[in-house]
C-alpha cells in the first residue's frame, strides 16, 4: 500500500491539473465575451454604432467581443450573437420611413383618337410633323438632318421590329430632341388581332423604345389608321395617348415629289398633324418633299412644334 501512495497521490495532482486547467480555459472563454475585444473589433461595439462614433468606447461603455457583443457597465452579461441589438441595427429596412412611391396617372381609355393639337395649348400657326414605320437606316437620317437644318422637331412612330436593329436612330432622335411614339411590332391590322396578341405587338415595342432611350413612349398611333376598344385600353394601360392624323401626304403611294409637297402645303394649317413615313418602302420621294416643302411652311409663318400631353 505504501508503494501505491505516490501514484495516488500523483492522480491527484494530475486531476486537480486537469480541473483548474478547465477552470481556466472556461474563465478565458468566457473573458473573451465580456472582456477584452477580439482580434479587429474596436471597442464600444459595432462601427459606425450610434453612441459609439468612429468605433470608440464611451464612458461606461463595455467591450465588445469577437462576434460584436458587448458588455455593459459593471460586467453584464454580453448580448448574444443574435440578440436584438444585432438583428435591428444589420436587418431594418433603410426605406422603413420612407413614403410609398405612387405609381403614375394612366390616361383616360378614349373612344376615338387626338386628330389635332388642342386649341390654346400650342403657339399660333402651330403644326406638328409626324412619321411612320421606321427607323431605316436609308431615309431616316436624312429626313433627321433636314429638320436639324431648320431646327424643326418631329414624332417617329416606330414599329418595333424597325426599332430593335437600330436603336442607334432611337438615341439620336431623343438627342436632337424629337418624341419617339409606339407604331406596333409588326405593323398588323389590328382589329384582326386577339387581346393577347394586340398586347404584345404593342408592349413589345415600348419595351424595344424604353431599352434604347430610357423611357417609355407616351404616344400610339395605330398602323392603318384602325382603332378599335382593345386598342384603345392596352394603350392606355401602358400609359399612352392615341394620336391619329389630320394631313396624310399619302407620300406611301409614291405619288411623286411634287404630289407630296402639293398635299403637305394645301393641308397646311393651325393644329393640323401631317403624316409621312421615314420607312416601309422606296422614301427618297419623302425626304425629296420634305427638303422641299418644310421651308415654305417655315416662310408662312408656321411653327412646328409637339403636342402636348392631355391632363390627367
């Protein structure tokens, strides 16, 4: 027995070891929570804390630990990795103050298209220069650079599938400050067209439009001149106005130069929309009219200008 003494006696110590080592190690865990922060946090909890400007403990402030704890004065418990502090300052909304954003007006479902600009809204002798079914790359930067020449603004009504291979005409036309409007995809016949179908030959192409430039177009003007209820509630509901003509230069014809021109300056009057097509067959006789006749109606003491939207 007296030979086993030593070994009891040495298990006791190694046990006593083992106990206080555990002490230890626990009471350095639970220091690291309460205590001195860990490696890269700044004391006085979470940078940019209100309370703790710059990441600096304040007065009675406690300490924060490895995970963004912090103590309170005293040695209080530290919060918990997920304790409310936490979840509100990281998780609650930047924008749970702010007011609701109110979606735009949608113009009235008409029964009939805008024919003309309205009286009193436009200057006197006021006209507006409207084209159709482009852009084209062959007609369309020509008709635009005879109205930068008389620094003239106009409406393109663009089909979509036009639109879509050369959004570059898109761009310049918003640059040089003219309004693109919505002329279909395909330019169907639209009263033939089920819902579904009228939608998206319309949604489409303000979709191809809002890509290019940014916005969506607030005009639509149906391909023939056919209207019908469908028609006017999609435009609508995608925010557009229906706008029709009051001239037409029948310039799709090929009538001849001197037959557009004749057309474009006998319809010539206050209010009056003219119709023209930048695209959709052989236009050299369109871009020839408009050289032509543009300037004698800028001699007349007419002024073409842009409609203006309806109220809403």
């Amino acid at each position: 027995m007296k030979n086993d003494e030593p070994t009891v006696g040495r298990r006791v110590l190694l046990r006593t070891a083992v106990f206080l080592g555990v002490a230890a190690a626990s009471g350095l865990l639970s220091g690291g929570e309460t205590g001195a922060p860990g490696p890269g946090t700044a004391r006085g909890g979470l940078p940019g804390t209100p309370g703790a400007p710059g990441g600096a403990a304040g007065a009675g402030a406690g300490a924060a630990g490895p995970g963004g704890g912090a103590a309170g004065a005293g040695g209080a418990p530290a919060m918990s990795l997920q304790g409310p502090p936490r979840t509100a300052y990281r998780l609650q909304p930047m924008t749970s103050e702010a007011p609701a954003r109110q979606a735009a007006a949608k113009p009235a479902v008409r029964t009939r298209p805008i024919l003309e600009l309205p009286a009193g809204t436009t200057p006197a002798h006021a006209m507006t220069l409207t084209f159709d079914d482009g852009p084209d790359p062959r007609y369309t930067p020509v008709i635009l650079d005879i109205l930068a020449r008389h620094g003239v603004r106009a409406m393109f009504f663009v089909c979509g599938e036009m639109a879509t291979e050369h959004r570059d005409l898109l761009r310049r036309m918003v640059a040089e400050g003219h309004v693109i409007g919505n002329h279909t995809w395909t330019h169907p016949h639209l009263p033939k067209l089920s819902r579904p179908a009228l939608a998206s030959e319309i949604g489409r192409t303000s979709d191809v439009v809002h890509e290019a430039v940014g916005e969506a177009p607030v005009w639509f003007r149906a391909p023939y001149g056919e209207w019908n209820r469908a028609t006017f509630e999609i435009g609508a509901e995608l925010g557009m106005e229906p706008l029709a003509w009051t001239v037409d230069t029948l310039d799709w014809k090929e009538p001849g130069t001197p037959a557009i021109v004749s057309r474009a300056l006998k319809g010539a009057a206050p209010g009056v929309i003219v119709l023209s097509h930048d695209a959709g067959g052989n236009r050299s006789q369109t871009v020839q009219a408009l050289g032509e006749y543009l300037p004698q109606l800028i001699g007349r003491g007419y002024r073409m200008t842009l409609p203006t939207l309806p109220p809403r």
